[in-house]
C-alpha cells in the first residue's frame, strides 16, 4: 500500500514488500495519484519491463539506484 502524500505531493510504494507480483498494486497506486503528485516506487531490481507500460499510459519517470538492492523510480503524469 503506497503512503499518503507528503508535504511535497510524493507517495512512496516499496514493493519489495509485496508478496507475488506487483503490477495490479503499482497500476493502483498510479490511478489514485492526483494531478501534479509523484509516485516513488522502490524495488529491489531496475523494473525495465514497467518504463514501456507507464509510457504507453500516459507517464513520465526518472530511475535512481539507490544502493546495490534498492532503485527508486519516481513516477508522474506526462
């Protein structure tokens, strides 16, 4: 489950959490996004196959690796 918003309209989902796969809640948390929030996804892998998805709908995105097990992809609206 992604967090509430801060301050600076970010929502944080750190799927290495979830148990399974998950696509269904990442597609969820960028539906609920309002207009001019980011969605921060932090996994544990570069989620190559999801850059082609967010474009295709509509997203923009910008990867960091954060550490040898952690990349964080800020999501927002295009």
């Amino acid at each position: 489950m992604p967090t509430g918003p801060t301050a600076d309209g970010t929502r944080e989902l750190d799927v290495r959490t979830i148990d399974g796969e998950p696509f269904g809640e990442i597609m969820t948390a960028l539906d609920e996004l309002d207009g001019g929030e980011t969605l921060v996804l932090v996994n544990s892998f570069e989620p190559e196959p999801l850059y082609a998805v967010l474009a295709r709908q509509g997203y923009a995105h910008e990867t960091e690796r954060a550490g040898d097990d952690e990349w964080r992809v800020s999501i927002t609206k295009a």
